[in-house]
C-alpha cells in the first residue's frame, strides 16, 4: 500500500542547486552582495566584475614570453650544472639530492622569464633542461676526479736510455733515420666534445653499474624533474560561470 504522504515521482540525480537567500550570498573578493548570477574563480564566489577582472589578470602565452623563459631557463640550467658540478669536485661525492635544488632553479627562472606564464610547452622545457643540467655536471666532476688521480700517482720521468755495451763518454754516431717521423695528428676538438655530451647525457643511466646507487640516483632525478614540472605548470585560475541563483519556493528552506 502506497504512502499518501510520499510523493511518487523517481528521484533525480542531478547536480544539486542550491537556493540562495537574498542578501546572503557575497563575493569573496569584493564582498559585494550577488544577486542574479554568480562567477566561480576556481571554488570562490564572486561577481561579474570580479570575475571579469580576474580573466584580465590571467597572463597570455606568447611566443616572446616563451623565449624569454626558455632563456631564463637555459641560465638556471647552467647554473644548477654549475652548482651540481662544484659539489661533486669539493666533497668527492655524487649526491644525487642536488638534483632538486637543480629542478627548482631551473623551475623558477623560466617562470620568472616568463613573467609567471606556464604551459605544457614550458613543462617540457623544464624536464629537458633539467635532465641536461644533471646528467652533463657527471663530466667535469670526472674529469676532476681523473685529474686527482694522475696527481697521486708518481710519474718516473726518464732522462735517456742508453744499450748495455754503449759508454757514456764516447762519441757513437746517431744511427740514420730510416723512415721519418709521421705527422701528428690534431685531436678533433668538436668530435670529442659530442661524445663528452652523449658520455654526460647518459650518466645517469650508466650510474646503474652500481645497481643500488644508480637507482637512488635515478628516483632522486625523476624527483627534481617533478618539481620543475610542477613550477612550470603556471598560473592556476579557472573561471567558470555565470550561474544563476535561485529563490527559495515558499515553504522550502532556504541556504544561508
């Protein structure tokens, strides 16, 4: 037997309105009271004319301000390289924590070129320049490290070398040239730097020769490219509206 006191119609699972009460809704940056319709800047309230201005606030991407960031950016790169690089030199140790101090500087400059304009382009930037400056700094803290090592090392120098049978105070002729010497030839200076570049960007990955540390190093590095993932993401700002408000019915409560 069928309730009279309960209404037969389905239920309706439908986004929700809420009524607002005249004079209670307010905007949450002017704190002007709302009456028609209502803005939402990202899950504030607010009003045409703040909604409005809030749009004119949001920085436009343009292809000055990406270059002007990817500049920034190239110079935090170097100098996170630079700053990764000395602390490997001084202490001896690849310490891959560095690596977050490198995705935050690289993260900030390019916002900072930028004038706060992010994207997914500029993410992208980020994650390269960042890898670059990391995996790059393994050459000049190798090259110190082999250059420590030759050091320790005492190097025999000898003066001249003489045949048993041969006296020190006699005059022996020198022996005639049979063939002459052959020209030296001059290292490729541009080869030598690609393949020092190719060594660097693979670093990390050669690290895992160590498997334990090599893999410390990589999660250290993914972490770091986060965080100048997360920088470059940019300005934040959604706006969404308008929305109307609506009146309570008689006899329905209204939402304060």
């Amino acid at each position: 037997m069928s309730n009279p006191t309960i209404p037969n119609t389905p239920p309706q699972f439908k986004t929700a309105e809420y009524p607002g009460q005249p004079g209670s809704d307010r905007c949450k940056f002017c704190n002007q009271t709302i009456a028609g319709s209502y803005y939402r800047v990202n899950s504030a309230m607010a009003c045409a004319a703040c909604a409005e201005q809030a749009r004119l606030k949001i920085p436009k991407d343009n292809h000055a301000a990406f270059m002007r960031g990817l500049l920034f950016g190239v110079g935090g790169a170097i100098l996170g390289l630079i700053l990764y690089a000395v602390f490997g030199i001084v202490t001896g140790l690849m310490v891959g924590y560095v690596s977050l101090a490198v995705g935050y500087i690289v993260g900030k400059a390019m916002m900072m070129g930028s004038g706060g304009i992010g994207g997914r382009r500029y993410q992208i930037a980020a994650v390269v320049l960042t890898y670059a400056a990391v995996s790059i700094a393994a050459i000049p803290i190798y090259i110190a490290q082999e250059s420590k090592t030759h050091k320790a090392v005492p190097t025999e120098q000898s003066q001249s070398v003489h045949n048993p049978g041969e006296q020190s105070s006699g005059n022996v002729a020198p022996a005639p040239e049979q063939n002459p010497p052959a020209p030296k030839r001059h290292p490729n200076v541009g080869a030598a730097l690609v393949i020092l570049a190719l060594v660097g960007l693979a670093s990390p990955f050669l690290e895992l020769a160590d498997p334990f540390h090599g893999l410390i190093g990589l999660v250290i590095l993914f972490v770091g490219i986060q965080i100048a993932w997360k920088i470059t993401r940019g300005i934040s700002l959604q706006i969404f509206g308008p929305f109307k408000l609506s009146t309570p019915t008689a006899g329905q409560p209204s939402a304060g």
